[in-house]
C-alpha cells in the first residue's frame, strides 16, 4: 500500500499501537494529528527521523465514523499489513 492508496475514513495504525482516521490530510487521534504530508510514499515517516512508532503498520476499512470514540468501537477490517506484506 502507497501513501495516494489512503482514501477519508480509513483506521491507520502506528507502530506503537496508536489509531488515526484519514480526514483530508491528516491523520486524526485521540491524542493529536499528524499531517499526511510527513510520511513517504511508503507510510514511513519522512520529516521527523527523531520520532520512532510513528510508520504506519496497518490500514484498516471501517464504516462511517462519527467520533474518534468510535475507533474502538465495531469492526474494521484489515485490508494492509506491512509484516505480512515483508514477509512476502
């Protein structure tokens, strides 16, 4: 998965486990945001070397999310893994 593969409305999850939606240009969380513009083509993030967990490991669909409450709440379904896809 690419970076232009991101459509609103996607769960991503970081290395450290933390959960974000696709709102426009950003990744929106409980804690905070981070501009899409930070990461590589790859989801690796690209402008803040210092930072480590922040590579986006997994891309999950879910159904429309009214508030960020309800990253947690109902299914979503992986649709990108990057270790199993290295693991290919």
């Amino acid at each position: 998965m690419e970076k232009r593969d991101l459509r609103i409305g996607m769960v991503v999850q970081t290395e450290r486990g933390n959960d974000y939606v696709v709102l426009g240009d950003r990744l929106i969380g409980e804690t905070g945001f981070i501009d899409i513009e930070e990461y590589d083509r790859w989801l690796k993030l690209k402008t803040h070397p210092s930072l480590t967990g922040y590579d986006i490991m997994k891309v999950f669909s879910k159904g429309e999310i009214k508030s960020l409450k309800e990253l947690r709440d109902g299914d979503m379904v992986l649709i990108w893994d990057r270790q199993k896809e290295e693991r290919r």
